[in-house]
C-alpha cells in the first residue's frame, strides 16, 4: 500500500513517505527533486471547507451534495516538505486520503503549472460503478491521474488501462469514506475518455481526472482573464437570523472556482462574510430587525476576481 491515512479528527494527515511511480522520463538522479510532483487526494464526508497546507495548490473539488467531498491538490517538491501534511476541515468529517509522487512531470515553469486539464462528477444516487468525465489533454504524454471516493468502506478496481496506486478506507461506526487513487502515461493528446472505477459496495461516489504535464511540453498560458459578475442576486430573510442569497452562476474562460460573498450594513463599506463554491449562500450572522445589503464576485483558480454582481437589499423581520 502506498501512503495514507485515515482518521475520523478534523483533519487528514499524510506521511512523508512518497511513492515514485509512473515516468521515469528525464528523470536522473540529483535532479529528483526538482522534477518531482506530489498529488494529494482527499475525501472528507460532509462538505466542509478544506484548508491545505502551505505549498499545496488545488487542482478541483468535487462534492455530492453534503454527503461527501473530493478535493485533489498538487505540490511541487522542493526540498522543504515537512514531515507530514495536514488539511484542515471547517467541521469534524470521517476522512481518507492518499499522496503519490511522481517524476518527469513539468514542474520547472514560474509559476508553476503542471495540470494540464482536469474535471470530475459526483453522484447524487448511491453506486459501485465511479464515472469520470472525458477530458482532453492538449499535450503528448500527459500522466493521467484518476481519483475516486466513495462515501462508504468498499474496496476499489482501477479502471481498465489504469494501475492503483493508493487505496484506503475509514471507518467511525456507521460512517465511512474511501479514497482511489490510479494513473496511466497517456500517448497522443486528446480526449481521454471516461474512466470507470469499480467498488466492492455502493454509495454516493466522485469521480475526478486529472492530466499533468510531461517536462519539456508547453504549458498552458496563465489565466489572466476574470469570471463574468454573478447576475440575478436574491436575498430573502427567512427568519430574523438567516438570510438566504442565491444567484446566477458566473462563466470563465478556465472555470469558476468560488464566489466570495460581501455585505453591507446600513451605509457602511462592504465586507467579505463568506465563500460559496456552489451559487447559493446562508448568512446566518445577521440580527433581527436590521437591513443589509449584499453582493457577490466570482473568482477563478488563478485567482482573477469577477466585477461585483448587483446589489440586493434585505431587512431581516422583528421575530421569527
Ligand atoms: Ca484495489
Ligand atoms: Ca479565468
């Protein structure tokens, strides 16, 4: 078994103990580090906010409804990795995770960049069969990384063509959570297909592929364009200390990674209470009898942040 751990703490925790698989390609030694990506899979039930830790960047997150959530980050090494990782949920949830190491990927651009497309599903009905969205790579080459969870303990089979390299279950009494983590060296850039892991039991289940970059292939350009605003924001006050926002989703030419959401007293200045990656929000800081305003911005993965949306007014009731 390659690493992993599971633990039932808010909190998933990995050992600095990196599997090599996949390329060897200009790969020589000396030169290990440098060359070397690590990729984290993290599978959380709930659908907390998860926090990585310093170096990580999130390549996407998945999640099926609050049931369970995926999240797969990357980092590269340098060298200063400490001796375990910690990814920090906003709310105590069963977890399961998995780190493998690999060689030959392009870790050398500033700043660095190695995926080069990814996307993933979730289910909303229970099942064994795992589906990931086709994606298409736009290099030769690429590492092909599938990442499957499951909300329950089953044991896993790679999708064909595809070799595992972590698996690992958690169990707390009736709660569970499972982590897949597969990869194959692909040849000609193109659609993947869809990738199909199997479990021993169903559930609620994501599926997420992910394509790195071999060393020597052009990176993609960096995304310097923002998400359009969210259109069509509506606050309603559903009770005197909860306030329901819900909009329009915004586009990107890359994607939409969260919506941060600000709000206003009175007169007074905006001020950021939230982040949805979902386009809906529940502010349940507000106090009786009091108006607010709200607005919402969408950011992308690279951090461009859209035009605010419009402005919505709401005055929460005296009681109730
Ligand atoms: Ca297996
Ligand atoms: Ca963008």
């Amino acid at each position: 078994m390659p690493p992993g751990e599971a633990n039932s703490e808010n909190r998933c925790c990995m050992a600095k103990e990196y599997k090599e698989a996949g390329r060897g390609r200009n790969w020589t030694p000396g030169r290990t580090r440098a060359l070397m990506v690590l990729v984290a899979v993290i599978t959380v039930r709930g659908a907390p906010t998860i926090t990585q830790p310093a170096g990580w960047t999130l390549v996407r997150s998945d999640m099926s409804g609050t049931t369970l959530k995926q999240a797969t980050y990357y980092r590269a090494v340098d060298g200063t990795e400490a001796a375990s990782f910690a990814w920090t949920f906003s709310s105590t949830g069963l977890a399961s995770g998995a780190i493998v190491a690999y060689a030959g990927v392009d870790v050398l651009n500033t700043p660095v960049r190695p995926v080069d497309t990814a996307d993933g599903s979730a289910t909303t009905s229970s099942t064994a069969s795992i589906v990931t969205p086709s994606i298409t790579t736009s290099v030769e080459g690429d590492l092909l990384i599938g990442a499957f969870g499951s909300a329950t303990n089953p044991t896993f089979d790679p999708p064909s063509g595809m070799i595992e390299q972590g698996e690992i279950a958690a169990s707390s009494g009736k709660t569970r959570v499972a982590t897949e983590v597969t990869d194959q060296v692909l040849g000609a850039a193109g659609p993947t297909g869809s990738r199909t892991a199997t479990a021993s039991k169903s559930a609620v289940v994501v599926g997420q592929l992910i394509a790195l970059r071999p060393v020597g292939s052009t990176p993609p350009p960096v995304d310097t364009e923002k998400p359009t605003p969210p259109t069509n924001l509506a606050a309603t006050a559903t009770s005197s200390t909860r306030v329901d926002l819900a909009w329009t989703a915004s586009t990107d030419n890359v994607g939409v990674d969260r919506y941060v959401v600000q709000r206003a007293t009175g007169a007074e200045a905006f001020a950021s209470i939230g982040i949805a990656t979902v386009p809906q929000f529940a502010d349940r800081t507000v106090s009786k009898n009091t108006t607010y305003r709200y607005r919402v911005m969408a950011v992308d993965a690279a951090g461009n942040t859209s035009d605010p949306s419009g402005i919505v007014s709401v005055t929460t009731p005296r009681r109730g």
